[in-house]
C-alpha cells in the first residue's frame, strides 16, 4: 500500500491552488449563471452547477450514470463523508434538471431516478455492514473483505475499497447503529445492542 501510494504523488503533485466558490450566489460560466450546489463526499467541497433556465447540471462525479461514485474517508478530510455525499444528493434531487453532465461517461436525463438508485444503493450497503457486525466485532478490514468479495482486482481498487468502507461504519456510528474500541492498536467496528 505505501508503495502504491508513493507512486501516485508524482501524477498528482504538484497541487493545484484553490479558488473558492460562494454557494450563496450564483456563478458566471460561459456566459451563463450556474447555481453552486456543493455535493461533497466523493470529494470534499465539491460542486455540482446548476443551470435554471435549461435545467442542465454539471455534477461531475456526485452522480454517475452507471457506477457509483466512490465515497471515502479520508484522514484530514471530510470526517462524515457518507452523510455529505448522501446529503448533497437529497439537494440535488430537489432541482429540476433535464440533462445531467457527469464527470465520466455521457450526458444522461434519467437524473432523479439515478439519484433515488444511488441513495437506496448506500442503505443497503449501510445495512450489510452492519449485518457483518451481528455476529462479532469486526476491522474494517474485515468489513471490506465481506462487502467487497472476489472484487478487488488489485491495490489500487482495494485503497478505494477500503476508504469507501470506512465511510459506511462511521456513518453507522453517527447514526447509533455501531460503535468502534480501539484494542490493541486495532479499531473494532461493533454493532449497536438494540437496534
């Protein structure tokens, strides 16, 4: 994993310098005004850009046509990004966009709907980690191992794997439904007795 890791600073180094969007407001773009909408989760202060008068929406990767869009927590990031992203998608359905431009594949018009796959989609994902607890405390590793069985190709498809699972325990211990201890230089992942 750190060799992996260590292989991905050059493409991504040097970092860009960050301008920084008011939601508040709307935003000139190509001649038009977009209203920001932040979405964040897959990335942290990410915006998706909504157009009123065309109901076009440049979500980038908040919504993806075909996939989900990896939601990781990340150290020195977002601490709830589940909650982010899945917030961020609740104020996305409520616009009323036609054609959605997504940040990978084609542009796409069943948007609401997408959006409604992918919210079902991360409950469900939500309720299998924590059936994964019922029987015993579990790592993340674990957890990752069960959720994502016989489909992680490599390392790199595992650090996102691992990142995405994450994500789902802290969401279910904001929500009541887990608790973790560390022991031993191990975080346990545990599920909430009563619910």
């Amino acid at each position: 994993m750190r060799e992996h890791q260590a292989a991905i600073w050059p493409v991504i180094s040097p970092q860009p310098e960050v301008s920084h969007v008011e939601t508040e407001r709307s935003f000139a773009m190509g001649g038009r005004e977009w209203l920001p909408v932040e979405t964040g989760g897959h990335a942290a202060g990410h915006l998706s850009f909504f157009h009123p008068g065309s109901g076009q929406l440049l979500c980038g990767d908040a919504v993806l046509p075909q996939i989900s869009p990896n939601v990781s927590l990340l150290p020195g990031s977002d601490p709830e990004p589940l909650r982010s992203f899945m917030d961020g998608l609740s104020m996305l359905r409520q616009l009323p966009v036609k054609t959605a431009f997504p940040g990978h594949r084609e542009p796409f018009g069943y948007f609401a709907g997408r959006i409604d796959n992918l919210l079902l989609h991360h409950e469900e994902r939500l309720d299998a980690a924590e059936s994964l607890l019922a029987d015993r405390p579990r790592s993340g590793f674990e957890v990752c191992r069960e959720l994502f069985r016989g489909r992680i190709p490599g390392i790199h498809q595992l650090r996102f794997a691992m990142s995405e699972t994450l994500a789902h325990l802290v969401e279910l211990e904001r929500r009541g439904r887990a608790v973790s201890e560390e022991k031993n230089g191990e975080i346990l992942f545990y599920k909430m007795d009563g619910y």
